[in-house]
C-alpha cells in the first residue's frame, strides 16, 4: 500500500512543481503505510490511508480543523495528535491545485 501513495505523493509534487517555489531540497519517502515529503531532511508533509497532512503554522492548523476543512493528523489511533499539522481527507477528490499552497507553507515550516 505505501507503494500506491509513494507514486501518488511524487506525481503530485512534480505535477505541482513545488521544486520550483522552494529553496530547500525535497525527497518523498516511504513512511509508515504511505509516504512523506522532506525538505533538507525533515518531514513537512504525507500522504497516507487517512489522507494528506501539511506541516503549517500551529494557528492556521487550528483556523482549518475549527472550520472542518482539515482534521488534526493522528498517525496510529491510539497514539497523540500530531501538533502543527492539518490532515485532509480524500486529497484525491479535490482540485490538486488547491495543494500547492499548502506543500509550499509547508516546506517554509523546516
């Protein structure tokens, strides 16, 4: 399964060219059962099973899960939230424009 969102997570980065609009160096990786996006080494974003999670300012986390467009990111049920990161579900459904924004704040965050 991590497989699937590997392929899904890279074409979606190349596709949105996020290269392009940040200095850092990126790599997805395999992560758990799907994958992660790394900026110089640290993780700034992923896509699982539960859908797709931004590294963002701890505030604009908190605007997005309070007006129930993002959830917060839980990586294992029964484990803790994951402070400073908004999870969106069924990522595949939406416009993937609407991400670029997101993977850049995202990348900025490291």
């Amino acid at each position: 399964m991590a497989k699937e969102y590997f392929e899904k997570l890279t074409q979606l980065v190349a596709e949105l060219k996020i290269a392009d609009e940040v200095e850092p160096s990126l790599e997805v990786k395999h992560f758990f059962s799907g994958a992660a996006l790394y900026a110089n080494q640290t993780l700034c974003a992923s896509w699982s099973p539960s859908g797709l999670a931004f590294k963002l300012p701890e505030s604009e986390v908190a605007d997005l899960i309070v007006i129930g467009e993002a959830k917060p990111l839980k990586y294992f049920a029964k484990r803790h939230i994951k402070k400073g990161y908004a999870l969106f579900e069924n990522p595949g459904e939406q416009d993937s424009n609407q991400w670029k924004m997101y993977f850049v704040k995202a990348v900025e965050q490291v």
